[in-house]
C-alpha cells in the first residue's frame, strides 16, 4: 500500500508545482472558486509552461519520467 501512497504523492507534488509554473507563466488564472483555475488559451505561455516543467524535471525539482511530466501538464493545462 505505501508504494500506492508514494505514487500518489509524487503525482500531487508534480500537479501542485505544475500548477504554480502554469500560473507563473500566465497559462492558467485563479477563477471565481477559491481553488478554481481557468486556461488564458495563451498558446505561447502554455509551451512556457512545458519548457519550464521539463526544466525543473531536468533539475530533480519534480519527480518522475517525462511521460509523467508531459501528462502532468496536459492534466494542468486541460479546460
């Protein structure tokens, strides 16, 4: 079970860091919800968003393959 829990972590952590490079980047914006983001459909802040998620893979800041991150950001990014 805690191999589970350690697969679901890293995917939390890789969706919460994500997240904040895709606001960072001007790609998703804070909706009306607390907790509710929304796309700009900003095409060249979403390859920002790509770019900087594979960066901060590459520097150990995220674990997981790039599969893991390249669905990640599709996760993130998806209205």
């Amino acid at each position: 079970m805690s191999s589970a829990k350690n697969v679901l972590d890293e995917h939390k952590n890789r969706v919460t860091v994500i997240t904040g490079i895709a606001i960072e980047a001007n790609a998703l914006i804070f909706g009306e919800g607390a907790d509710e983001t929304s796309s700009t459909n900003d095409l060249n802040a979403e390859k920002a968003v790509y770019a900087k998620a594979f960066q901060a893979w590459a520097d150990g800041k995220i674990e997981g393959t790039a599969e893991d991150i390249f669905e990640t950001v599709q996760e993130v990014l998806e209205p």
